[in-house]
C-alpha cells in the first residue's frame, strides 16, 4: 500500500508546473507533499491542494499561506495541535489525533486541478481513508475535497450533497463532515467566519470523543 509517493509524476501538466516552479523559487519544496499528523489518527482533515506560496513552498499541508492561518487557530483551540501556528517545518508544530492531506498532493496551475488529476490523486487518498479507525471523523474543506473522498470510498456522489457543517455516515464506517475552505477568499468575504469555522471543530471533537 502506497499512502505517498514523493517522486510521484502521475500527472504530466502538473510535474511539468512544478519542474518550472522549483527553477522560478529553488528553495521551494515544488514536490508532492506529504500528509502531515498523527498516524492513528481519528479525525483526516482534506484539503483541496497545496498553494503556491504555502505548502508547496514549505512542503507541509496548509503551512505558510493565509488559509492555514484559520485552520491551526483553530485546531489549537480545540486541542489537536500544541500551537496555534504554522510556519515552517521545523517551527515544532505536532497534531494530536489529527492528520491533514490533500486531495490533489501536488500544486495545479491558478490552484485549479483537472478532473483528471484529481481522479489520478484519488489512489492516495483512497489508502489514507481505508487505514482510518472506525468511526474516524474525514473533515472536507470544500467541495473537491467532498467529492474526491466519495469517490474514493466508491460512494455514490448524487446520494451526498455538500453543506457546511453536514455530517453523512459512509457505508464504510467512516463519518464524512463538511466545511467551507478556510480560504483567502471565503474568510475575507465572511462566506466562512471563525465561528462556523470553530462550530465544525467542536463538532468533530464530539464525534470522536
């Protein structure tokens, strides 16, 4: 079982951006990034993909750009993180029973992947679910990230609607719990606020309390 390929160049558009990518910036990261947390962990956070400036430059999920701001806040406040913060590598952040991935783990032109590298992607995110606890809590940020665990899970996508804050039991045990991304663009227009934010949280932490 393969739950990551650092080397991975499955996807020919997006091997090719970041050969490109690691010329323009070489000291970015520019590689698929791994997930990062707790390995029993009871609740996977999914995000969309890494950003330019952020994970794909630090090379850890949701470090170094302005939607990880949100997300660690409020990990932290909710006890799956020792800091509030997320800088670098080696800033000393830890998860407790919590792990982040993405659903596409390399850095799409515009942070817009294709269908096609989205389903190429879907094998890794497919083997990180199916090493999850029973009854483990899967936190999609968005509705890419919604859809890519219903297909990986094999669900039917029609039969699950995403909403902010909806809890759908899968048929394999696992509890699929939706948000709004804690994006640039959804916290500063208030489409996501830290309160909605923190509701989805503290519904997380019940659910696997």
């Amino acid at each position: 079982m393969t739950l990551f390929d650092p080397a991975c160049r499955l996807c020919p558009r997006l091997a090719t951006f970041l050969d490109q990518v690691i010329i323009d910036h070489p000291t970015y990261h520019a590689r698929p990034v791994a997930p990062f947390g707790d390995p029993a962990a009871r609740l996977l956070i999914v995000g969309l993909a890494p950003g330019m400036h952020g994970a794909n430059a630090t090379g850890r999920p949701f470090t170094g750009d302005h939607a990880g701001i949100l997300l660690y806040e409020t990990l932290h406040q909710y006890g799956f993180s020792n800091q509030p913060e997320a800088t670098s590598v080696d800033d000393g952040l830890q998860l407790f029973n919590c792990r982040i991935t993405n659903a596409v783990k390399c850095l799409p032109p515009q942070n817009k992947p294709t269908g096609d590298e989205i389903n190429l992607c879907n094998l890794f995110l497919k083997q990180e679910l199916e090493v999850l606890p029973e009854n483990a809590v899967v936190l999609a940020l968005g509705g890419i990230a919604h859809r890519a665990v219903l297909k990986a899970c094999g669900e039917k996508l029609s039969a699950y609607k995403f909403a902010h804050a909806a809890l759908h039991p899968l048929n394999n045990g696992l509890q699929l719990l939706d948000s709004y991304h804690c994006s640039r663009y959804n916290t500063q227009t208030r489409r996501l606020t830290p309160e909605m934010f923190q509701q989805v949280f503290a519904q997380a932490r019940d659910l696997i309390s």
